[in-house]
C-alpha cells in the first residue's frame, strides 16, 4: 500500500496530495482543498514519500514560501 495519494481536481486542475491513511474505503467525496465547491477530482497516481510526489514539478522558495513554477 502507498503512503499518500495525488489527485487533481478536473474543474480548476489543482493537485494535491492526501496522506493514505485518511482515506478508507468508506470515503465517497474528495472534495478540491483550493474551493470545496470542486466535487469532482481524479486519481493522478500512488507514492510512497511525498518527494516522488513533487518531482514532476519544480519548485522554488519566494520569501519563505515554498511555490511552483
């Protein structure tokens, strides 16, 4: 089993990565974590650390803010 989950909301196209352990089966409704109105978000892919998560973006850190280029 993979330790977190990337998913990527098909309204505004936000990724985001969910720890796996918050998600059971139970779990009917990812909503967008940039606006809860965005019901509708897909499954990208399975990682087992949050860096293989990241290495298909680049990042840079702005004035102590860590943001995507």
């Amino acid at each position: 089993m993979k330790n977190y989950i990337l998913f990527k909301c098909k309204t505004c196209g936000t990724e985001f990565a969910v720890p796996s352990v918050y998600i059971d089966e139970s779990t009917n409704y990812i909503g967008c974590p940039k606006d809860g109105r965005h019901p509708q978000c897909s499954v990208i892919g399975a990682y087992d650390n949050l860096k293989e998560c990241m290495d298909h973006d680049s990042y840079k850190v702005v004035r102590g803010v860590i943001k995507q280029r």
